[in-house]
C-alpha cells in the first residue's frame, strides 16, 4: 500500500454508522515492518511535510490546525515531536491544554482555544483542545459543575449543543481557510496498562507517571462511550476525524503524517508568484548589489 492512501483508511466517513470497536488499536495495515524501514517511511513523509510546509508559509493564505485527543499514553506527544520534527519551528506553534485555569472558566468554553488558532500559514497544533468539554466534562459532572455556567443553561440537552457549536464553529473556521485535521489516537486498555508499568519502572519515564492517571482507567468504558459520539457528532468533511491505530507508535506516526501530507497535498500550495514589475525591480536590485561589489567579483566572493 502507498503511505499516501495509509491515512484514508481511518477516516471516519460514515460518521452515523461509526462504531470506535470496527477499529483494532493493533491494526498495521498488514505493513510487517523492521523499526528500521518504519523510521525512513516516516524521515520521507515528514520531509515531504516540511515542503509543503515552507509553501503554506509563503503563500500565506491557508492555515492548518492538528487537533489530538486520546486516552492518557496514547502516544500524542510522540506523536507530536516526530511527525512535526522536519519542520520550520516559525510555522508551527504547539499548545497543550490542561485542566482549565480560574481565568479560563470565566469565558465561553471555547474561548482559550480560540485564542490560540493559527495564522494564516501556520500550523497550529492543538495537544487536547475544546473536545475536552465532551469528553473529560462529561465523565466528571463536578467539574462541568465549577464551570459557572447560569443554571437554567445546564440542561440534558448540554452535550448535544455542545458537539452543534463545534460543529458550527470548525464549518466556520473552514471557511475562513483554516483546514482541519483531527486524530483521536485509539489505544487499547491493556498497551496502556503497559505504557503505565512502563512510566513506573524505568526511571526516566518515572515523571511521566500520575495517579490521576489510573483513576481516569477506571472510567475507560464511559470515556470510550463518549469519545464515539462526539465522532459521531463531530465528523465532517471540512473537519474529519482520524480515529488511528495507537498500539504501534510507529504506525501511529506514519498515518498521522501521512494524513497531514494528503492534506496538504490536497490544498495545491503554491510559492506565490512574482510579477513582472516586481521581476524589472528585481533585476535593478540585482544591479546595484553587484556595483557595490569589488570589479569583477560576483554575491559569492568568487572570481565571477
Ligand atoms: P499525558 O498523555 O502525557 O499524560 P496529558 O495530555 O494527559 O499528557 P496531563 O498534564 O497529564 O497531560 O493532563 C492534562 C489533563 O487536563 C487531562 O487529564 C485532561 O483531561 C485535562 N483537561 C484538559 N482540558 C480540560 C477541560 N476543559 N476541563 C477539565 N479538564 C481538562
Ligand atoms: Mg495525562
């Protein structure tokens, strides 16, 4: 299979229908790889994506916002630094978010990731983002309770309006040329009882390691729940979900990119191209640097 198609496999079209089980967190594609060949498929998409990048940049008018979501050690911050590793840290700005802070809770819940939006031709990746507010809200009914919301607002019908201002909100985004990707990085529960043995027995990942944690994996059934409807919800042509396969880090990784690259590819970026009154004024500039030179040296210091 081309790395290029790897990515349509896993996003949700069908958004009705989808079920988070008719995707196995082991699945490779079928792709039996050595680490080794998975490190230069990826080195070649993500320099791929570092072409498009430098376009996107001077062409100037789209903008690109990566949205990842997932259980804990999924794997998004891997994810993160390796796919995004190729590229100009001037177009690519990565904010994480945490639970909110007092400041935060005093605007609209959307107000703190608005803020943080890409410019135009930029990438902007969001590590968690707005779909916390159906996700991580809705398994604790006490932190949507400090949320200061007037009372008669918090209704059953809360998640419902929610997933309909996202969905209102990315149309929005997307027509203003912000192209959306979105992965949910699907783990299973036993790799992530791996992943967390892991943080508790070397001690370089010993930081990494939280008790928070394994309270959250007690509700991984509600969260599996919740993440299936807000795909549901939220899966859109102009902003689709990519529900990967997270047991495998380098699959995860190669699928990723892979869907970043597709997308990109898609958009026909192009340097922008100069006139030619800007071409004359060019070649006059051209001239008068060269006059400043020493005779008959040429921009390189070489005998020209
Ligand atoms: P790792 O996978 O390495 O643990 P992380 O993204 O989980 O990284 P943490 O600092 O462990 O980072 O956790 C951030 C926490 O903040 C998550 O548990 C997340 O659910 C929570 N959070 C994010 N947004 C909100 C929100 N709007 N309301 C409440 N909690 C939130
Ligand atoms: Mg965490």
């Amino acid at each position: 299979m081309k790395i290029e198609n790897l990515a349509e496999r896993f996003r949700v079209n069908k958004a009705d229908d989808f079920r988070l089980k008719s995707v196995d967190p082991a699945d490779c594609c079928g792709l039996a790889i050595d680490k080794g060949d998975a490190k230069e498929m990826l080195e070649e998409s993500v320099k791929r994506l570092s072409r498009l990048q430098e376009k996107l940049y001077a062409q100037d008018r789209w903008s690109v916002l990566l949205i990842f979501q997932a259980m804990d050690a999924a794997g998004k911050d891997g994810a993160i630094k390796h796919v995004m590793s190729g590229i100009n840290p001037q177009g690519c700005q990565v904010f994480s978010f945490k639970a909110p802070t007092a400041h935060e809770l005093d605007h609209d819940f959307m107000w703190r990731t608005t803020i943080a939006l890409p410019e135009r031709g930029r990438i902007g990746v969001f590590n968690r983002s707005y779909y916390e507010e159906v996700l991580v809200v809705r398994a604790h009914p006490e932190i949507l309770a400090r949320q200061k919301l007037p009372e008669q607002l918090v209704t059953k019908n809360i998640w419902e309006q929610r997933f309909d201002d996202i969905r209102a909100f990315e149309r929005y985004l997307a027509r203003n040329g912000t192209l959306i990707l979105k992965f949910m990085l699907h783990v299973s529960k036993e790799e992530q009882a791996r992943r967390f043995l892991e943080r508790l027995d070397e001690p370089a990942k010993n930081w990494k390691f939280s008790m928070g944690d394994v309270e959250e994996r007690k509700l991984w059934d509600e969260y599996m729940h919740f993440y299936e409807d807000c795909i549901r919800a939220t899966s859109r042509p102009e902003a689709p979900w990519f529900v990967v396969p997270a047991d495998n880090k380098w699959f995860t990784r190669l699928v990723i990119s892979s869907a970043i690259v597709g997308a990109l590819d898609g958009l026909d970026l192009h340097f922008p191209k100069v006139g030619e009154a800007a071409l004359k004024e060019m070649q006059a500039a051209r001239g008068a640097l060269q006059a400043e030179l020493p005779k008959g040296r040429n921009g390189k210091g070489q005998k020209s």
